[in-house]
C-alpha cells in the first residue's frame, strides 16, 4: 500500500474575504469560486478548500472557530482504498468523484483517502555551490518577488491523544520518522520520503486544534521571496526565517486568517526505510536551530535598501548608487 502525501486540505472559517486575500497573497492560484466555497491549487494540484464555518456540508470541527475539518490524503491506486478499507473505522465510498475512503482520525479530524490527482510538475530549486561541489557555474542564484507553493508538504496538529494517534496512522501505513517521546511524533505517509507529512504535538492540559498547514517551495530563496512578500502584503509572521534541526527545512510560518499557520517550506530531509527514528526532548534548540520572531518586514530600511538603484545605507554612510 502506497500513501503518497496530502492531496487537499478543508478549512471552515469565520471569514470567506479575508480568507481569500490571504491565500492569493500567499501564492496559491484561485482555480474556482462561488459565495460558499473558494478552491485554491498549488502548482501541482493540490488543494486548499474554503467554506464557511457554519457550512453543514463541513465535518465536525476539532476546536472553536476557523480551523481545518478535514485532511485528504492520496493513494497510488484503487488497489490501495481497497486495502485501507480493511482496517476497522475505515468506510469506502463512491462518489461522483470517484472512489475514497473515509474515516475520523482518534483526534477527532475527518480524513479521506483518494487516488491522486496531482500533477507531476517541471519546476526545481537553484543549485548550490556548496564546497566541494559546484552545481550552479555561470549561472546566479535566483530571487523570487513572490512564492508559488508547489504542494502541500505537511500538516501538524495539536492531540490529547499521541499514543492512540500514532498507533491510527502506523496501522495505515505512516511510518514513523522521529519523536519526542510522549509529546510529539513526526511522520510520513510512506517509508520513501520526506522527514515527515503529519506532525502531531500534546502538550499537557492541551486540546486537540491546529497548528499549522506548511506548503513545500523550491528552495531557500523561495522562503525568503515569499515570506517578504506575504510581510509587504501585512500578514503577520509568527516565526521566520529560520531553520529546522529535526527535518533540516527552512521555514517561515504567518498567520492565516483560516485558523493556526501557514509555513512555506524548503529542504527537508528525505528518508528511506533505512532511516532509523531519532529521540528528542523538546527545547528551543531542537525546534529552531535559528530563527527571526516576527519575521522580517519587507519594508524595512535593510529592505529599502536593498531595491535597485536606491539609497545604500550602513556603516558606510548613505550615498545613491546609479
Ligand atoms: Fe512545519
């Protein structure tokens, strides 16, 4: 059986508008609209749904206000629904998009399970000219204005139930790819990938919710266009730039309108079933070895700075460059 990653992600939320004008600004393309429902793609076809939080059609919520309701993830084939749908809890269904199957995670979230629909996509992140080897030779590095997410990469929520969880997930075929023991569980869909598709986090005395929704992008340098970017449009960084110890990636987590974060994210680690999981205790230093709290503006005078022939300003004084 063959769990390929996340296919589509469904918020409810309090506000359709500015739900619409955060998406657009974070990078995704608005494929369909209506009064009750946006449909938002990454370049390979993954989806952000959008509807109302008082939308029936929703499946229950897992906390109060705009959140995620439900997870979609994507199998290889048909073959693979049928194999799913022999674990208790699981129901197939057809619908007239096809075949999933349904079920509701120990957390309380809805899930579903489809044959992919995604694209495969002709897109790559500059080479590095890491010592030693040279990959990018008369060639620069580039700079993005903007992000253009290439699929949905992760989702990570809050649980008062880990161990329940993680025996869920392993049971379908996630595998586990590190941990913090009794708190915390990274994991990926399949034994071949990247560090992790699901992260799920207890804290004590803490309640199922969402954290955040990250969304994979080409490179380091594609963190940093867009998380200016979506700093210049006025959303609110929580964390970032920084950088993950666990997973390797660059990240820049924002508030979204719809309910915990967004992350554009760039360089995780990819694993085999060779990998053997990790054990952590949780600290500052195993979740970021740095990062900027608040993040960085876009609009600030290293910013301004920085444009084209305007002021150069710093230790040098100030002059025009022309
Ligand atoms: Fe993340």
């Amino acid at each position: 059986m063959s769990i390929e990653g996340i296919e589509e992600v469904v918020y409810g939320v309090e506000d359709l508008a500015k739900a619409e004008q955060f998406w657009t600004d974070w990078g995704l393309r608005l494929a369909a609209s209506s009064a009750t429902e946006l449909d938002f793609r990454t370049l390979n076809g993954c989806a952000v749904r959008v509807r109302a939080a008082a939308d029936p059609s929703l499946p229950p919520a897992i906390e109060a206000g705009s959140t995620v309701r439900e997870v979609v993830w994507c199998v290889d084939s048909p073959t693979d629904l049928d194999a799913l749908a022999r674990h208790a809890g699981i129901t197939r269904r057809d619908t007239s998009e096809g075949s999933e199957c349904v079920a509701t995670d120990p957390n309380g979230l809805a899930i579903r399970f489809r044959v992919s629909t995604k694209k495969a996509v002709d897109v790559a992140g500059s080479p590095s000219n890491n010592w030693g080897s040279p990959q990018r030779i008369n060639q620069p590095s580039r700079i993005y204005e903007r992000a253009e997410p290439i699929e949905i990469g992760h989702v990570v929520f809050f649980t008062d139930k880990l161990q329940a969880c993680e025996d869920f997930y392993v049971a379908l075929g996630f595998v586990v790819s590190d941990r913090y023991p009794g708190r915390a569980i990274f994991l990926r869909a399949s034994p071949t990938g990247g560090h992790h598709d699901l992260f799920l986090l207890q804290i004590p005395g803490g309640k199922p919710g969402l954290n955040h929704v990250a969304f994979s992008v080409r490179d380091i340098h594609e963190v940093f266009g867009g998380g200016l970017h979506i700093s210049r449009c006025g959303w609110e960084t929580q964390l970032g730039p920084g950088r993950h110890p666990i997973s390797s990636a660059y990240f820049w987590y924002v508030k979204t309108p719809c309910g915990g974060l967004a992350e554009y994210n760039a360089d995780e680690d990819m694993l085999t079933a060779d990998w053997h999981p990790r054990e952590f205790t949780p600290s500052n230093e195993a979740f970021a070895e740095w990062a900027i709290e608040g993040g960085l503006d876009g609009n600030t005078r290293r910013q301004l700075a920085a444009g084209g022939d305007a002021i150069v300003a710093g230790k040098f004084g100030t002059e025009r460059r022309n």
